[in-house]
C-alpha cells in the first residue's frame, strides 16, 4: 500500500475514534446523570434501577417494577455522529413492545437526555395501565373457564 492510503486509513481510523470517544463523552456528561437523577426518584416509587450493560459503544438502563414489569433504554453507537436510542417495554399480560429511532450524537444534552427517560417511562406507566385492562377484560370474557356451583 501507498504512503497515501495508509496515511489516509489511519486518519480515518482516528476520526471513527474520535467520533466514538464523543458518543462516550455525551453519555457520561448528560444521560449518566439523567439517569442518576431520575432513578433516585423512580428508587423512592418502589422501582429497581440497574445498568445490565455498559461497555464501549453500548449502555443500557432498567427501569423494573417487578419481574415481569420492566423498561430497558438502550443507546448503541451505530456511526460517525449517530447512534440508535431503543427503548423496550415489558408488562405482564402484552407482548413486549420495542421502539427504535436514529440519534445524532450533537443532540445530547440533559435536556435532550432527561425527556428520553421521561418518554420511555410515560409508555410504560401506559402500557402498563392497558395491560391491567386487557388482563381484567380477558379474565372476565371467558366464561366457559369459570365453575358453576349448585346448592
């Protein structure tokens, strides 16, 4: 290879860095203590809060009310100034519900940061309240289930 292209790949190579070390940087400074802040709130209201992953590229964050009740948030660097915000829900009675969107990494801020947690909640608490309904509906729809007595 050419002194210019290996001059350029490893250009590149440090850009691509650079880029990711930005993402990095903007999780710690704003989601981190979005984070922090909105789990001693969520602690104080009978949830667990853990991070099940946080590795270079990639965190994620638990919001669990139970087992079986639970909102994870994910950010996973997927380019250069973009990454992919998940959220996945999961309530008892409903199939898991999964949102995807593309981020530009400039756009963090603890504003930004706070109603991204803020968001994700909100659908949970709503998921939550209509899978009570859709659980309650199906346990009173089905009568062939229920015992008939005779005295």
């Amino acid at each position: 290879m050419d002194r210019w292209k290996e001059s350029f790949l490893k250009k590149l190579s440090q850009a691509q860095n650079q880029c990711g070390q930005r993402f990095e940087d903007a999780l710690d400074q704003f989601v981190e203590p979005a984070f922090q802040d909105i789990g001693g709130f969520l602690r104080d209201n009978g949830f667990q809060i853990s991070k099940p992953l946080s590795e270079e590229g990639r965190r994620s964050y638990k919001f669990e009310l139970a087992e079986n009740a639970y909102q994870l948030v994910i950010f996973r660097f997927s380019g250069i100034g973009e990454f992919e915000l998940r959220t996945e829900t999961f309530v008892p009675g409903a199939d898991p519900k999964l949102e995807k969107s593309v981020c530009n990494v400039a756009d963090i801020d603890e504003s930004w940061a706070a109603g991204r947690f803020q968001s994700a909640l909100d659908a949970f608490v709503e998921q939550l309240g209509n899978s009570d309904r859709a659980v309650g509906r199906a346990a009173s729809a089905d009568p062939a289930d229920e015992e008939l007595v005779v005295v």
